[in-house]
C-alpha cells in the first residue's frame, strides 16, 4: 500500500458548542469515580485496597503504555549533561536506558551518574509501569529484562474506574445490606488485578485509517428537514466526501480492502469508533409529514434515514455492520431543549398535549423567546471508522507483549472461598441508550453517546 495516499488519519468532524455544553451538563463526569455513591464505594477501597491496587487506580492509565525505560524511572537527565565515559558504558547493554537524548534512571545515582530529585524528574514516569516492572528492569550487556519488559499495559479509564466502584457498591448492597461500615468489618482486601500476558500479532504494514465523526445541528448546518426524517445536504455531503475518499484509496492501491473498525489510534491513542448515529428532534410540536409521530419515532426514523443513506453510499465498498443507535436525546424521549415558549403548545413530561397554558412549561428549563433557537436542538451524530489493509502484505512489526484486561476481587472470607472476581466492564458507565434504544432510555446527551 502506498502510504502517503489517504490521511493517515482523516477526522471530518463538527463539534457545536451547544453539544459540548449539552454533554457536561448531562452525564456524570467520569473522572469523578471517586466522588460516586457519595464517596463511599472509593472509601472503602482505600481502606481495603492493597498499595499496588492504589498506585494502578491512581495511574494516569487512559491509554496503552509500555514498560521500559521511559515508563519506569522516575530521573532523566540529557546526555548532553553527563560525561561521555559514563553514556558510553551504556552502548553495550542489550536494552540501554539512554533513549533519544536522555539517559534515564529509577533512582537517584545510577551507573555512576547522580540525579536531581527536583531537576531531573521524568514526566513520562509512569506509578503503575513502573509496579509492574519494577523486577523486569534490564541490568547489564547481555540482560534483555524479564517476562515484563516491553509488555503493553491496557488502558485502564476513568470509565473503568467508575466501573469498579459501581461493582463495589453493588456488592456492599448485595452482601452487606448497604452497610459499608460492615463491609468494612468483614472485607479483607480489594485487589485490582492486571492480566495474563498475551502475545498479538504484528501490525500489517499499513497503518492508515479513515475516521469519520461529524456532529450537527440545525443552526449551523441542513440536518434534517423541518418535521421529516429527509436528510438535509449537509449530512448527504459529508457522508459523499468519504464515500469519495474510500473509492479513492481503494482504486491507487491494488488488493487493498475497506473494513469498518471499532477503534483507531489517533495521537497513540486508541480512539473507540464503534458505528453509532445519535439524533433528537427540538421540542417544537411535530406538524406535517410528522404530525403523528412522538418525539421519539421521529428521532429514531432520522437515525434509521442517516443509517439508509450511509448503507447506499458505501455498502459497495466495504461491509457495514449495525449501527448503535440512540435517538433518546438529552429529555430521554426523543428531544433536546425546553418547551417552547407561551402561547406555543407543548408536551409535558407524560407525553401529554397541553394546548393552553403554562403548567409544567419549564419542567425541562427556561423556553427561549424564539423558537428558531430550537433548531439547535435537532441534531444529529454520526460515528465511523474505515481501515484499508492489504492482507498479501507481511506483518512489519514484530509480535506484542500484552496484558491482559484488568479485573478487580473483593476477599472478605465468605464460605466458599469468598473470592469475586469481575472483568471490566462490570456495571460499565453508559453515557447514553443501549444498541437501537428509543425514547425512555438514558436521559444524557446523544451527540455524546
């Protein structure tokens, strides 16, 4: 494949700001593990957790990272810095802890070279790698490290955190009656656990991806047809464009195929591209071709039009699988935004046609003065990734080391072992409806889920 064809990675992406102000208003922020349940699930995990449980929970873990020099020690300082006899002792080492311009340490005076503790810190040093291979560190010429070095850790996200203290919850509630001071009593550890080390393929020698993530709503873009599921131009635009770059990248490069994938790395990180469309309809009474519809079966017939037209577009190019759908919006039922104003009619919470009146107008907040403002509140979200690859093509990259998922036990002794052990996702965190939800589900914002 000729790697300089497509982007390595494409991202056609408008992100409004209403969205970004409508997803931090409405989803718990996961970064807050420790704050759910008042507190009282990450409470008793610091109580109960063992330290190495405490340093991987604390680790900035959000993306893959590798064990080896840069990861595991806490000094670097600049070869620049240091007398050659010294950086040159390391040349013949198998593994040498001079990486690019910096020669790195775990401690304070290594191989004859001293460090500062406040101006030789290493901002790459990583708690949780440096746990884990703290044993596996390579030590002479003919020492390539032990069965860690070089082993990529799985991310482990704020998500997954929150995932954990949910389970902790759930099992207080399930086998303490809610009572974490008795929890307390009987649990004996709290153990997050890393993995089994696996060994995964080399990469193919390609590495370019399409990444199609376009986000609109009605004030700055043609979405959707007033009270229609008719696609607007601009959703048919941007999904031709990739349709275009697709057939591009296909035709300039012979035995290459399209597949859609659930994750790229962007920035070496991996980013979750599971094909999904979210869509809502404002709070504006549905009249014409929708007059019949609630909410909710115009907003799901919007997704189901975007799926259609995404399937007529590229299904001759590559294989589409079903998407997520969330058509819930940020009220749960299919809309976003308040009512609108008096002397408007409106639906209350019940779903119920209010023709006069102001009784539960502002039950979902303030009615802004012009209703054209809630073209904002019809949007739309669609969500994919393509990657090209050539299946003639060697792997280019060695195999990888790699642990496995992390899991977390709770050991308080109970007959039979006492010992429960959960892979992530237990209880995962959803930002926004099941597969193909509609209406009543999640009240979160759906351009984010």
């Amino acid at each position: 494949m000729k790697k300089n064809i497509i982007l390595e990675v494409s991202r056609i992406k408008e992100i409004m700001g209403l969205i970004n102000e409508q997803d931090e208003e409405t989803n718990v922020n996961p970064d807050s593990w420790e704050e759910y349940g008042n507190g009282e699930p990450a409470e008793l995990f610091e109580e109960k957790a063992t330290n190495s449980s405490k340093k991987y929970m604390n680790a900035d873990l959000e993306g893959d990272t590798t064990i080896d020099w840069v990861t595991t020690s806490k000094f670097r300082k600049l070869i620049t810095d240091i007398d050659e006899r010294f950086v040159d002792s390391f040349k013949e080492w198998k593994v040498s802890p001079v990486v690019g311009e910096y020669l790195y340490s775990p401690i304070t005076s290594f191989g004859g070279v001293s460090f500062d503790r406040n101006n030789d810190v290493n901002p790459d040093f990583n708690p949780a790698a440096s746990r884990i291979g703290n044993t596996s560190r390579p030590t002479h010429k003919n020492d390539d490290g032990d069965k860690y070095w070089g082993v990529v850790i799985p991310s482990l996200t704020s998500e997954e955190k929150l995932g954990f203290m949910q389970y902790i919850e759930k099992y207080v509630n399930d086998n303490y009656g809610g009572s974490y001071q008795r929890a307390s009593r009987k649990i004996e550890s709290i153990v997050v656990k890393k993995g089994k080390i696996t060994e995964q393929e080399g990469e193919i020698n390609e590495k370019d991806a399409l990444l199609s993530d376009y986000s609109f709503n009605g004030v700055e873009n043609d979405v959707f047809v007033n009270n229609s599921w008719e696609l607007g131009e601009d959703v048919k635009r941007f999904i031709n464009e990739t349709r275009d770059l697709i057939r591009q990248t296909l035709s300039e490069n012979p035995g290459t195929t399209a597949e859609f994938t659930n994750t790229v790395e962007i920035n070496g990180k991996k980013t979750n591209t599971t094909y999904s469309i979210s869509t809502s309809a404002s709070r504006i009474r549905n009249t014409g071709q929708a007059k019949d519809m609630t909410f909710a079966q115009l907003s799901q017939r919007r997704a189901q039009s975007v799926d259609a037209y995404v399937r007529q577009q590229l299904e001759s190019f590559v294989r589409i699988p079903e998407p997520t759908i969330n058509s819930n919006g940020t009220n749960g039922d299919g809309s976003s935004g308040p009512n609108p104003p008096s002397p408007y009619q409106f639906f209350n919470r019940q779903g119920e046609l209010i023709p006069k009146g102001n009784e539960g107008r502002d039950d979902l907040g303030q009615p802004l003065s012009n209703v054209n403002q809630y073209e904002r509140f019809k949007y739309c979200r669609v969500v994919f990734a393509v990657k090209f690859r050539n299946d003639e093509e060697k792997p280019s990259t060695p195999p990888i080391k790699m642990l496995g998922e992390w899991s977390i036990d709770i050991r308080d002794g109970r007959e039979g072992g006492g010992k429960i052990k959960i892979k992530f996702p237990p209880l995962k965190w959803n930002k926004g409806g099941s597969n193909n939800s509609s209406g009543g589900g999640h009240i979160s914002c759906a351009a984010y889920n």
